[in-house]
C-alpha cells in the first residue's frame, strides 16, 4: 500500500476533487428539487382549479374547459326532476301515495307491521316518518297525521300469514315455542329477508308468526312466500287458491285506484330529493322501481286469477297496466339505468300472460285487437330506437353529474369516493393512498373534458369492438400511466358502459319476446278462422312440402301482410319463379333485433314438429282442444315457437325443427338446436298458452325436459336451476 502511494503521490488529492464535485452536484439537484417542490405546492394552494358550473340545456351542450367551467349537470338534472317527477295533477303517484302511505315510497318497517298510530308517533326504527312521510307531506299540502285509506293492505304475505294458507287443505304443522325462539334469531331472520327480498319490501325484522297467541291455524311467512310463487306459474282459480282469491277480492278498490293513477300521463315516485349540499346523483334505494316492481306482479298474478275464471277482457285490462308501470320507467328522463331495466322486465310479465292458456275460454278478435294494439303503441324498431337513444341522453346525464361529483370530492382529498371506482380499492384506505389523493392536484374541468371525451368516443365505438377498446383505455390509464383523475374517469366507464350495453339488449330481447307473441296470437285466429291450428307446412296433392305456417298466418298479422299474403301463390311451391320474388318482402315481425347481421328474407322463428307435438310433419292442422284434453299434460306450457341456432328463408317449408329427430338421437345439447347464443344467457320462445318466455341457457338438458317442453309431460326434476329461476325465467 505504501509503495503504491509512493509510485502515484497526486491519486489522493484526485479523488478528493472528484467525491467534492460530486457532492456539489447533489446538493446542486437537491436544491433544485426543493425549489420546485415550493412552487409547487404555492401554485397548488394559490391556484383555484375547481369547477365553475355553467347552466346548460342538455346535457350535449358543451362549454369551454379551458375556462375552468363544466356544464352544471345537477341544475339539469333539478330541472328534469321538477318536470318529470314532482307533484301536479298528471302525476298518478300522488294518488297512490295518499292512499296507499309510506309502502308507496320506500321499504317500510310501518307498513308490515306497525299500526297507524305508533307510526305517525314517530316509533318506526328506519325513521321512515320524520325523514320521508312528513316532508312529502308537506309539500303536497297532505296532513301527515291522516291515516291512508289502504294503509296495512297492500301486501298479500301478511294477509297468507295471517289467515293461513293450505294448498293441500291440511292443518299447518304448529310450532313450539323453542323453534318459535330459534327462528326470531336474528341470523335467521336476516337469511329469511335474504330469500324473498326480490319479491316484497321486506321489513328489518319479522317474527315467524304474527302475534305468539295467534299460532293456531297461521302458517309461516316463508310457506306464504311460496304460495305467492305458485300464483305466478299458471292461470290458476279460487279453488286452487282461495286465501290468495279472498285477498284479491278484498281489495279490488285498491287495485282499481292504482289502475287508474297508472294510467296519467306520469306515474312516478319521489326516489331522490333534490339538495345540493347531498350525495351523488346515483339512486341508492330506488323504490319507485321496486314499488313499480311489486305492483306489476301483484296484477300480473290477479291477471292469471281472471285467465283462470274465463275473465279474458279482465286479464287484459290488468296487461295494460303493467304497460303502464313500463312505460313510466322506461320513458321518463329522470330514470336511472336500474330502473329503466326493471321496466322492461315489468314488460316481459306482460308479455308472459298466458291468454289461451284456459281451453274453455278464448279471447275473441275484439281481444286480439287491443293486445295487438298494446304491443304495436309499445314496441318496434323504431319505438327501440327512440328509447335507446333517449336513454343514451339521460344515461349521460346521470353518469356526467355523477363523475363531477367524483373528480370534486377528489380534488377536495376524499379518498372513500374512489373505493366504488378501483379494483383495489383497500389502498386508498391506507395511509399512502390518502395521501396521494390528499397532494394530487386536480384540475376539475380538465379532468371533465377527459371523461366526456371518452364517453362519447365508447358510445360511437360498435358492439362488437367496445369491450377491445375498454380494456385499452384501462390499461392505458391504470396507474402510474394516468394521473388519479383520469384513471377514477376510466375506472368509472368501465363500470358504466356494461349496464348500459344490457339496457340496448334488454329492449331489443324484449321487441323479440312481443314479437313471438303476436305470432302466437296470430296462431290462434287462424285457428278460430279455419277450425283446426296451422300446419307446420302446406303440401300439395302429392304430399311434398308448398308453404310455411309463417306464410298460412300472414292474414292474421295485420293489412300489410294480408296484402303480401294475396300476392303469393298458394298453388305453386314456394320457391316457384313467381314465389322467389317475395324472399326479399319478409314481414318485420319474423325479424329479431339481436341477432346482428340476419340476411334479409331470413329468420330464426321456428316452430317444433313432432309426431305428439302441436305441430307434426303431415301437413295438417291440429285440433288444439284435443291437445289439451290429454291426460296428464301441462299443454299450456308446451313450446310453440322458438329462436333457432340457424337462420333461414321465412318461407322455407321444411326446414322447421324437428323434436322428434332430436329425441331419437336423444341429443343433449341444446345449442345446435335452439338459438340459446342470439341473446345474453339464452333465448326466446312462446307457449301454446301464449306466454312469451325467456329459455335460459342453464335450463336441464336432459331427455325428460325436452319431453315437457314439447310435449307438455310432467315438470322433470331441474336440474340446473332453483324453482325460483323456473318460473320467473319469464321476467327475465
């Protein structure tokens, strides 16, 4: 070491140069750093980048960012609720409201249970009296302490509960008092509400029976729930039901007054209160939809009551009001997606009734006529189109105010509003991710500009690439890539847009449900015009094939198609040279909105023929009388038409499904059969009873679930769905 030192005497003092110029480097960048950060953080706390709301029109209506201003969405949205939602005399809700109480604008412990009295004491838990009874109220001039003429009537399951229900006619089991106790515990309780909250407004406690001194003869609420279930499977009849007919009777007033407030021009209830001082504009409870919800079932179920009784005009009338809850969801611009989604499911129930379902009564032409009026005022391609694109407008609305709501409470510090937006959303709980909301600056109109752009640019983007254009923006944003603001906008679309993708396939899947509808209709006038059901094909002196059963009901579809109808002809094959121009002219009601890229003059409605079916390969007509006077046959329920996995012509005659074919080959698989890809989850099809039905992709492909199908056989054990998604699969 000393001769190395003796051989280089100027190392040392070199690299003492060398670590002191290093060191006034660093203090050099270090110093710059700390200036930078100073005037960062003057700039952060002297500049004012928050958002100066501007008054706008509509929500397309843009506004110069570069000016710190972002259109004033809450105003709008305000507006939109004073026209849309808030008392006047066009708005039927107000009539439901005063007669009906608190159960008509939120779950209510009162309504299950509470007398009038305890309520307006104030002695209900949720506070449903001094939060939401009282102020409304007020504001429409209503005195808070009458009591509502249908206060403790409108649910059905306490009136089962309370009277006791026995489909079988035999005694309910009685309960001693320890299995009274273990069922009053709250965890049942809570796993009980968890059973049938879809269907009820359920309270926040509900004690197995209805007082302990009344056990005798009452049953539990759980058994009145599956009643009530049983009343949505069939048309059914006093004697079949008599508790549930009693309840129907009793309250035939109130059903009379809800009918009729339906019907006004607004139907719709108080789901948020306007104040600028609260809350996002995302509904939370949303029981308007709920009510809307309950009260379509409850009519839907007195419609399959009257089918039952041969009460056909009734059944109708009570089809019209359900429309009419539709309607107002579907249509009103205050509306949130949830809500505009359960009104189309209030439409699949319409379109479920059964209406020749009952052998020994019919509806009558005049009948036919207001149901065909019904579902043209209702929908169509272009009524479709209309609704979609007025729920684009309002669906912009909501989701605008919504992210500036976000981006403020971000550029104010709060981390909880970004844990519904972040797939891990624990670290902004922490003390690392709140701080880095709490120095991230935010610039609210920059951060505004960013959202819509992209909005906008997803909604031009087709089908078919949104989802490949989602994740990109996902990725592209995703932290660190993006600052805070643009990743919660990301973030947010990404939780948006598949909602409003299934609002574009909930409306064009129920078109097709209203559509295979008035085929069956159509079906069963042919039938009342010539005596016997349609062939599946028409043949001629020689027994081939001539036309199709969607040829033979043209007549019965409207004046357009009888026209088209007179223009073919009968005599010749269907692909004669006379016959081949009309492949072109197929009739818009053989069309199905989702299934993309169909070819024109092709369909996929086909109807199952089969030897024991409602349609066989002879070439004649069935007697629809003596498919239902087979023993043993749910004929009601036997699948009349259906979606197919293939398209093809409309006037192919030969080409319809065969079940018999199927059943040989005892083919399991339904998806080379039925069409279960053309709409999310499966597909549609109708019953010979009429009833338009969603057939889920998880129905049993098992040989004796085909068989009932078809046939009408015994229901077969399910074996992959709950008896639940059995029967409500039509609401779907």
């Amino acid at each position: 070491m000393t001769e190395q030192n003796t051989a280089n005497p100027s190392a040392q003092p070199q690299e003492k140069k060398k670590s002191g110029c290093l060191m006034k480097f660093f203090k050099l960048v270090l110093c710059l750093l700390l200036v930078i950060v100073v005037l960062w953080c003057v700039w952060f706390l002297l500049s004012d980048r928050e958002m100066k709301p501007v008054p706008v029109a509509d929500v397309y209506e843009e506004v110069d960012a570069s000016k710190g201003e972002v259109p004033d969405y809450r105003a709008l949205y305000n507006s939109i609720l004073e026209k849309e939602v808030f008392p006047t005399e066009e708005n039927g809700w107000v009539d439901v409201f005063r007669a009906l109480g608190p159960k008509s604008i939120e779950q209510s412990y009162a309504a299950e249970r509470m007398k009038w009295e305890d309520f307006i004491a104030d002695e209900d838990p949720t506070g449903a009296y001094q939060k939401s009874w009282k102020p409304l109220c007020e504001k429409l001039g209503l005195d808070p302490k009458e009591k509502p003429l249908f206060y403790d009537r409108l649910d059905i399951v306490p009136y089962l509960v309370k009277n006791g229900v026995r489909g079988d006619e035999t005694p309910p089991e009685e309960k001693d008092d320890e299995e009274i106790a273990s069922f009053n515990n709250e965890d049942d309780v809570e796993e009980e509400e968890e059973d049938f909250f879809l269907h009820f407004h359920v309270p926040e406690s509900y004690s197995y029976w209805e007082d302990a001194e009344e056990r005798q003869g009452k049953i539990s609420r759980t058994a009145a729930n599956d009643e009530y279930i049983r009343l949505m499977e069939a048309p059914w009849t006093p004697e079949e039901h008599p508790i549930a007919a009693q309840w129907y009777a009793e309250n035939e007033d109130m059903f009379d007054l809800i009918a009729q407030a339906a019907r006004k021009p607004k139907f719709h209830g108080w789901h948020f209160v306007p104040d600028s001082d609260q809350g996002s504009f995302i509904n939370i409870l949303l029981p308007d939809a709920q009510f809307a919800r309950k009260l379509a079932r409850d009519f839907r179920n007195r419609a399959f009551l009257r089918i039952g009784t041969g009460d056909i005009s009734g059944a109708i009338d009570d089809m019209e009001t359900i429309f009419s809850f539709s309607r107002h969801l579907i249509d009103d611009e205050s509306c949130y997606v949830v809500e505009r989604l359960v009104g189309v499911a209030n439409f699949n129930m319409a379109a479920a009734t059964p209406l020749y379902a009952n052998p020994n009564a019919r509806p009558s032409a005049e009948d036919r006529a207001r149901v065909a009026a019904l579902f043209h005022d209702n929908f169509g391609e272009e009524r479709v189109a209309a609704r979609l694109e007025k729920f684009n407008r309002a669906q912009m609305l909501h989701d605008f105010g919504s992210h500036a709501d976000l981006i403020h409470e971000i550029g104010q510090g709060n981390a909880e509003m970004l844990n519904a937006f972040f797939y891990n959303a624990d670290f902004f709980e922490t003390t690392p991710g709140k701080l880095l909301v709490g120095i991230t600056p935010v610039d609210e109109p920059k951060g505004h500009k960013f959202f819509r752009e992209r909005y906008l640019e997803l909604l031009e983007t087709s089908v078919d690439n949104y989802d490949a254009r989602l994740e990109e923006l996902v990725r592209q944003y995703r932290l660190p890539k993006g600052n805070l603001s643009e990743t919660a906008s990301v973030m947010m679309l990404d939780l948006v847009f598949p909602a409003m993708l299934a609002v574009e396939e909930a409306y064009q899947r129920t078109d097709c449900s209203f559509r295979l509808a008035t085929l069956a209709h159509a079906i069963w006038a042919y039938y009342d015009a010539n005596g016997t059901l349609p062939p599946a094909f028409s043949v001629d002196a020689n027994g081939a094939p001539l036309h199709s059963w969607r040829v033979l009901i043209l007549p019965y579809l409207g004046e357009q198609e009888k026209a088209l109808y007179e223009r073919i002809r009968l005599d010749e094959p269907w692909n004669s040279e006379h016959n081949k121009a009309f492949y072109a002219k197929m009739p818009d009601v053989y069309r199905c909105l989702s299934y993309k890229d169909l070819p024109q003059g092709e369909t996929i409605y086909s109807v199952l023929t089969a030897n024991d079916g409602i349609f066989d390969r002879s070439g004649t007509g069935k007697d629809p009388n003596a498919i239902f006077q087979r023993e043993n046959r749910e004929s009601a329920d036997q699948i009349m038409i259906v979606e197919r996995a293939t398209p093809i012509c409309w006037m192919t005659p030969d080409a319809e499904l065969d079940a018999d074919q199927a059943l040989e080959e005892e083919r399991l698989d339904y998806s080379d059969f039925f069409g279960l890809k053309v709409h999310a989850g499966g597909c549609n099809a109708v019953t010979f009873g009429g009833k338009a039905i969603f057939f889920p992709e998880t129905r049993s492909t098992s040989i004796d679930a085909l068989r009932h199908d078809l046939f009408g056989e015994p229901t077969p054990e399910r074996e992959n769905e709950t008896e639940e998604e059995y029967f409500l699969q039509d609401e779907m």
